[in-house]
C-alpha cells in the first residue's frame, strides 16, 4: 500500500498527466489533451483550496505537528486519482468504438480509485470521510469539465 500511495503523490500524478497529454497531442489531439490537463490541474487546485478552507488535522497527528503538514480534508491522492483516471476513462469512452474497450476503462479507473483510496486508510493517512469527500471533489470536477470544454468549443469555433 505504501508504493501505491506513494507513486500517486501529485509529482506522480502530474507526471503520467503530463506524458498522458503529450501522447494525446502527438496524436492530434490538442483538445483532448488540454481537457486532460485542465481536468487534472484544476481539480488538484480546487482540492488543495479545499483543504486550506477545513483544515482538518491527518488522523494521529498532534496540533502542533497538523499545522506543519498538509491537511486531511479532502484526500488529495483519492481526488487526483479520481482526476486522472477518470478523465482517462472519459477520454476511452470519447474515443473507443468497442463497447468492452469502454467498460474496461471505466472499470480499471473505479479500481485504481479505490486501490488508491484504500491505501490512504491502511497507511492511517486518511479518515474514511477524507477519501470518499477525495473522489467526491474529484468526480464533481470531472462532470464540469465537459461543460467547459463544449462551452471553450463552441467560442473557438464561432
């Protein structure tokens, strides 16, 4: 659980978005690309402006030490693997013909999300309520992310 924790830290995760959507533009896909992006690095901000707004000390850490580390809630790594999983499996769905293809992309991210999430509460990093308000904040982002996307489209285009 401690590797699976830590290769989503944010570097990890802004690393895979990062060549995510570089594949995505070599493959002509500036859209999807800034989609990924934008998905990924404005959830991640929205989460950390939310922990800043609770600041809820991590399970087992003393006041003194919660004010010197980062705060509990929402889970950061639960929210940005919901983003980047989530909007992998998105963009799938978007682009597969294959309606199996589809299904598993949806179903690996639901378990790369949950593997992530149960991690933080092996490792005591997390309270249960941390996590699922992680994939929470993380899928609210995710279904506004189209809105924009269309909404950013349609301005191009016109």
């Amino acid at each position: 659980m401690t590797v699976v924790s830590e290769l989503h830290r944010p570097r990890g995760i802004a690393a895979v978005s990062a060549v995510a959507a570089l594949w995505l533009a070599w493959r002509r896909r500036p859209a999807r690309s800034l989609l990924l992006l934008a998905a990924v690095a404005g959830g991640a901000t929205l989460n950390h402006l939310l922990k800043h707004a609770f600041l809820r000390p991590r399970p087992g850490v003393d006041a003194v030490l919660a004010a010197s580390t980062d705060y509990s809630f929402p889970s950061g790594h639960a929210a940005n693997a919901t983003l980047l999983y989530g909007a992998l499996a998105a963009l799938v769905v978007i682009g597969a013909r294959s309606s199996p293809l589809r299904a598993a992309a949806v179903a690996g991210a639901a378990l790369a999300v949950l593997l992530v999430g149960a991690s933080r509460l092996v490792l005591n990093a997390h309270y249960a309520s941390d996590v699922l308000a992680g994939i929470a904040v993380g899928l609210g982002w995710l279904a506004l992310c189209p809105v924009g996307w269309l909404t950013w489209r349609d301005r191009a285009r016109s």
